[in-house]
C-alpha cells in the first residue's frame, strides 16, 4: 500500500499542474543569460515552534537547496567534483530575490513553491575565483512532446502511440522547464505525425528521416518526443527520449524500474532525468566535451544503467519535508542509479541504490549535498547534517 508520504507528494504534484499554466506568468524571468540564475517552482518545507521560524527555515534550507541546484544547472557533469570547492559559500549572500508561488502553513509548519533568483553576475564571478566551469547560455527552446506506448496495441495514432496522460503529462510542466540551459515547452502530438514516423525513432536507420517529419509537422528543428512505456512483467518504465535539439539529432532509451510498483514516483524520476539529459547535451558542445548521439538504456552522460555497487541503507528524517530534500539529492546528483525506495514511515525509508565505489564513495558523494551516510556496523544510515 502506497505511504502516506507518496500520497501527499503525488496529490501536491497533481495540484500544482493544474494551476502551472494560471502561474506561468508570475515567475520571475530574466533576460538573457541571467535567466537560468532563477530556480523556479521550488518546494519548501520546515516545522518549528511558531509560523515565523517555521517559514524562515523554510525559506534559509530552500535558498541552500536551489543554489544546489542552480550549480548542477550550470556546471557540466565533468566538473560536479570541483563544485565540492563552494561547500563554504553562504547562498543567503547571492540571493537577488524570492517570488511566492503558493503557500500554506499552520502555527508550526510553513509550505511553499517558491522561485529563488540569484545575482547572475556575483555567481559567475564566484565560480570563476574557484576556477569551476559554467555554462549559462540558453540555448534555443527546444520543443518536447511527452507520448505513451503500447506496444501490444493495435497500430494507429489511437493505438499504439497515445499523447501522454496522467503524471507523465502532469509532470512535465511542474519542472524548470523556462529557465534551464536547454529550455524545453511542452507540446501535444499533432494529427499529421503518424506511428510509423514514431516508430521510426526506434530504428538507427530511420531516425533521420523520422526527425525530419517531426521538424516539418511542427514548424522547428528542434523537437524531441519522449515517450514512456510500461513494461508490467518486467516491472519497469521504458522511455525513449528522440529528435533534434540544440546540440543536433539524438535517440536515448533507459529503463526505470519501477519503485515498490509506484509508477507515478517512477514517471516522475524520469521526467527529471530527461530534463537532465537535454541540459547535459547542451553543456557538453559548451564546454569542449562529447556527447552521444545514441545510446541504449543510458543514463544522461552515457554511464550503463545499474553500473556500481548496490549500497542499502535506512534513510532517517524529521518529517515529510526532509525526505523531500534528501530523496531530490539521489535523484540529482550525478552517478546515483538503480534507485529503490521500499517501506516509508513517519521518520524513515528503506532505499538502496547503485554507486561507483559503494558506500564509502557515496557518502563522500552525498557530504557535498549536507547529507551523511554512516556505516553502523553493517547498516548505513542517511540523514541530514546537523
């Protein structure tokens, strides 16, 4: 049976897709390449003893965590370690703003989606005195059409391939889509793109001629689908991520196993990695590095999925919010794979995971992120720094 935690996250998810497009407008934007120093939409959590403290620690762990994830936006994967040199760095002092999206909050608890924007110029100039590189260009807007398939079905446009419903389109606009390095809009399967040019997609021979199509039907070169297939018996979500964006023609396929049978949590990791992929590209031609044009059940950087060690451990938190952070970091940072979450309670979860190295390389990993992993005599335990 579903926790009570995944509940929640999946009912706040389905809420807040429902009024992204009313809030869209809202979100702070900046011209140029300032723009993707703005971390939008961003959850936010604490309790404490009264409302006030509640919402400034809220907001004081929010602007850490959206800094975080500003520096994964921005700095290539091949430099993720040299990140490691800004553990000391305060983000109170680089914040430029914060803008309410929603929020709600009790006599001890503060909720909120909130965009942090942080001072474009005084981070560039931080990652430069540290020599960490960056790339905060925005590329041109690449379109993306989220689809389902089945390929049991019958073939035809009602068939087989189906425009996406549920949490795989409800997902899509809740992420940073906007204000990425590589932004993404989110599109719908026109009438004229029939299963044979999706089908193509899947075939190295007939991409090209399929990519092709797709940029006719929809006006722009620049158009990926990505399509999400559920694999009951094998008990995993197969996703083909395929088209042209702005580091040219590509076709990705990974599989997600699916967590404890919870197919929206699965969804939604990979959303998050597709937005991951599309950003990696582009870092990569940016930065001097090489990126893949096709790759078989890869992860963004071209890593096999399930390689490393499987690493189990007891995740232990304070409450509803805490998980949140510590489960975003596994899904954020670089080289984590295979990820499983079995029981959930109140304060803890059992999750296991694959990493280079084991144990001890990943609790080296998950330190940069304020998170320990601590080897109790056989157990490891994660749980937040103090």
């Amino acid at each position: 049976m579903r926790s009570t935690v995944d509940a929640a996250r999946i009912a706040a998810l389905t809420a807040l897709a429902a009024v992204a497009a009313a809030i869209a407008s809202a979100a702070w934007a900046k011209p140029g390449a300032d723009r993707a120093y703005t971390i939008a939409n961003y959850p936010v959590e604490a309790r404490a003893a009264n409302a006030v403290t509640a919402k400034d620690t809220a907001i004081a762990d929010g602007q850490k965590a959206a800094f975080r994830s500003l520096l994964k936006r921005i700095v290539p994967v091949t430099a993720y370690r040299d990140m490691e040199r800004l553990a000391s760095v305060d983000p109170a002092t680089l914040i430029d703003g914060v803008a309410v999206r929603s929020e709600r909050n009790s006599a001890t608890q503060y909720i909120a989606n909130l965009d942090f924007s942080f001072q474009a110029n005084e981070v560039r100039d931080l990652l430069n005195r540290q020599g960490v590189p960056f790339v905060d260009r925005q590329a041109p807007a690449t379109i993306i059409v989220p689809l389902t398939r089945d390929a049991k079905a019958a073939a035809g446009p009602a068939g087989e391939f189906r425009a996406a419903s549920g949490t795989w389109a409800t997902v899509w606009p809740t992420l940073d889509l906007q204000n990425s390095v590589a932004p993404l809009k989110v599109e719908t399967l026109k009438p004229e793109v029939g299963p044979d040019t999706l089908r193509g997609l899947y075939e190295d021979a007939s991409i090209a001629a399929s990519v092709m199509t797709l940029a006719a039907a929809y006006g722009t070169d620049q158009i990926i689908v990505a399509v999400a297939e559920l694999d009951t018996e094998g008990g995993k979500v197969n996703v083909l991520l395929a088209g042209q964006d702005s580091a040219g023609p590509f076709a990705l396929k990974r599989a997600y196993r699916l967590s404890d049978g919870d197919l929206a949590y699965t969804l939604e990791l990979a959303a998050v990695v597709s937005q991951g992929v599309v950003e990696g590209r582009w870092k990569a031609i940016n930065s001097g590095g090489a990126i893949a044009a096709t790759a078989t059940f890869a992860d963004p950087y071209g890593a096999a999925v399930g390689g490393g060690d499987e690493v189990s451990f007891d995740a232990q938190f304070g409450g509803t919010g805490e998980w949140n952070a510590m489960r975003r970091v596994l899904l954020e940072a670089p080289g984590i794979d295979d990820i499983r979450i079995g029981s959930i309670s109140s304060d803890r979860a059992s999750v296991s995971v694959k990493y280079p190295g084991g144990g001890p390389a990943l609790a080296q990993a998950l330190a940069t992120y304020g998170i320990s992993l601590t080897d109790t005599g056989g157990l490891w335990v994660m749980r937040q720094s103090r």
